[in-house]
C-alpha cells in the first residue's frame, strides 16, 4: 500500500482511512493500522461506516487481530456479534445461490456468476471474504424472462411489484428484483447486460460470454467472467455507475484483491480499457485502489490509461475524488460542481463517450420545486461555497503526495 499522505488524511476522517487500511490484509501495513488505532477515534461513526459498507464482517477480522485492547469493550463485542450474524448470512446467501442455479439448471438456463459471487469464488476463495448484500446473475437476454418466471412459480422468489414496477426496468441492465425471507431477506437480480442501455462503452455481451470460465465447486459447473472483464466491471461499475462514490470500499477492496491474487495481464487490460472507452474509468478505480488499497498497479498501466490532465489537475482531482467515497465524508457543496469535477477526471469526450452521462436519466437527485427567490438565494450560497471548495483544491499547499503521514 502507498503511504498515506498528508493530503489523504485531510481528505478523509481516521474513522474512513482505518476502514480503506482494513481492505488491505497485507503485514507491511500493520503500522498504518496501528497509527490509526491510536488516534482518537469516533467508534459510533466508524461502526456506522462500516455497516454502510457492509465492512463490518471485516473490519472486525481484520481489526480484531490488531487491536490489543485498544477496541472499547462495546464496541469489540459489537463488531464480534455482528460479524458472527454477518458470515452466517453470507453462508446462508451460498447455499441459496446453488439452489438457483441448481433450479435454472434443471430447465437448461445457463448462468453466469457476476459481481460479488463472482469474485467470491474466483479471487477471494469464500463467500464469507467478500460481503455482498445480494446475488447478481447473468442470463442470456432471450431465456431471462423465463428465468425471472421460473424462480417465481418454482423456487420460492417474490416480486414486490409496488417496490419494483417493471416499466422502471425497461432499459435496466437487470430485470425487477426478487427476494426471498429466510431470517433476513435476500434479494436476487437476473442481468441481462452488465450496463444499463444507452451506456457509451463498447463491450458487447458476446464477448463475455465468450470469454466465460467454468468453475467445479461442490460438484457443480460454474460459469464465471474471464479476469480481466471482471476487472473491467468492477472499474465500470465503480467509476461510471457509481460515480466513485457509493460501494467503495468493496471497489477498491475487490481491485486490490484481484491484482494481488491473480497475475493479471496488464497489456491485454490496456487494450481492453482502450477498445471498450473505458480508459480513464479503470485509470481512477486502479489510481485510488493502489494509493488506498494496496492495488498492484504498475506505473506504466496507469500512464497509459490516464486522461489527458497535467498531474497537478490529477492530484487535485483526486483529493476531491477521496472526499466523496462515503457519505460522511463528502465536503462538495454542489452537486452541479461535483459532477463538473467527475466529467473533467473521466474526460468524456476525450473517452468518445458522446452526450451519455451516468445521472442522465436518474431520480437520485430531484428535488420538490421551491420558490424563484428561495431558489436564487439558495443558488448565491452554493456558488460561493462552490468558489470555497475550489479555492481550496486548487490553492492547497500541501499536494497529494507530497508528504508522507503514514508508512
């Protein structure tokens, strides 16, 4: 793992930075660890961080080991009893994840594994070492409804039609959700792309299938994306779909996970990000999982990926990028600005990625009308705040990487 630098630590609390320290199990980064143990440390958010990243299961692995008595007593029995529940619902969502495969494959529907149960058996070796919230599925487009069908009348799965209408998934990479109660609730998503229609990069399903692996686990076949197109997904999925701001810490983690553990071929990558305009989308997920993860990313992947910005505009714009990776971090007062700083790291017309921005489309951020005065003095604030937030990026006299906080 890169030292973290002064810079990070004003991007990020101690809470955020011991959460990103815990995804990299690796010995050299112990001290780190440590450091930020001895910090004056606010449990209640960093337990509330972890749960919102689904981190908790890990955290308390990886934290627990290290602590020596330096865990609050509730909180160190907090984190044991939730990491008890919470690798008895990943072993629970394996085994419901071979009935449905077991279920389609009885009705010759082919699967293919994807996201978190991908990774999951491919990379991390057990479904308890990569927490995930759901299971994820990809069906070929022509036998997806029959699929969605089949798990409804024979496999115990519900729709919650008032929650998921179907005219919402109408140009959806996934059909409407299912769920299923056994204690917790389970929810199942049936992929019939891994974008959502209209997304600029070009990647045609047929070559993921094409590329898929098989898999013998429990005297099962399973079909798995090739590494690098799970690479790719997960930089996609980070960088694009999820703006570099929600599901983080997974991200960065599985990007870490997939450079240490498998010798991924770096040339045919490049290509790959090249022919897919997916270049300055996997440049980020692999420069913020290298400086916060461990990633093992050479420097010449990142020098051939990079978007077209002096490395003074790339510090800056990642200090601004670590600021938004958990909602209680996030310092932009602006959306509009927070948007304009994504399109200047993602460079879209540079990538060719024409008119399509993720948000287009999206509801996350309307809000209820207001009246034209509220609205312009609302406006005046969040212009000078915006003026503020810059002025501190751009002003800032310590750079990203300039001095070394953390080793």
């Amino acid at each position: 793992m890169e030292p973290l630098t002064v810079g990070t630590r004003a991007a990020l609390s101690p809470e955020a930075q011991l959460l990103l320290v815990s995804a990299d199990d690796q010995p050299a980064n112990n001290a780190a660890l440590h450091r930020l143990l001895a910090a004056d440390l606010d449990w209640g958010k960093l337990t509330a961080l972890a749960n919102e990243e689904g981190a908790t299961a890990m955290l308390w692995q990886r934290v627990g080991r290290a602590a020596n008595g330096q865990l609050p007593r509730d909180v160190a029995r907090q984190w044991q009893q939730l990491g008890m529940i919470g690798e008895f619902e990943l072993r629970r969502l394996e085994w419901t994840l071979y009935e449905v495969l077991d279920l389609l494959a009885l009705r010759g529907i082919e699967a293919m594994l994807l996201k978190g149960s991908a990774l999951a058996h491919t990379i991390y070796g057990s479904f308890v070492d990569r927490p995930m919230g759901d299971l994820d599925l990809l069906i070929r487009p022509e036998r997806a409804q029959e699929a969605w069908s089949l798990l409804q009348s024979k496999g115990g799965w519900t729709w919650q039609a008032s929650s998921w209408p179907v005219e919402r998934y109408t140009a959806h990479q996934h059909l409407p959700p299912l769920v299923k109660t056994r204690g917790a609730e389970v929810r199942l998503e049936l992929h019939t792309a891994l974008l959502p229609n209209g997304h600029p990069f070009d990647w045609p399903l047929d070559n993921i299938w094409r590329g898929a692996q098989r898999l013998a686990v429990r005297e099962r076949s399973l079909l798995v994306p090739h590494p690098l197109h799970q690479l790719l997904h997960v930089c996609l999925h980070f960088a694009w779909s999820h703006e570099m701001r929600w599901g983080s810490w997974r991200a960065l983690r599985d990007v870490a996970a997939i450079t240490r553990r498998t010798d991924v071929e770096w040339g045919p990558f490049v290509h790959l990000a090249r022919e897919s305009r997916a270049m300055t989308c996997c440049y980020w997920s692999l420069r913020l999982a290298r400086t916060l993860a461990g990633a093992r990313v050479p420097d010449h992947v990142l020098a051939a990926l990079r978007p077209p910005r002096p490395e003074f505009v790339l510090e800056r714009l990642e200090y601004h990028y670590l600021g938004q990776l958990f909602s209680s971090e996030r310092g932009c007062p602006s959306e509009t600005l927070n948007r304009g700083l994504w399109e200047l790291g993602i460079a879209p017309r540079w990538s060719r990625h024409g008119a399509t921005r993720p948000w287009h489309g999206s509801s996350r951020w309307m809000t209820a009308p207001t009246r034209r005065s509220l609205r312009l003095l609302q406006r005046a604030r969040h212009a000078a705040e915006a003026l503020g937030y810059v002025s501190r990026l751009s002003f800032s006299h310590h750079s990203i990487r300039s001095l070394t906080v953390f080793s």
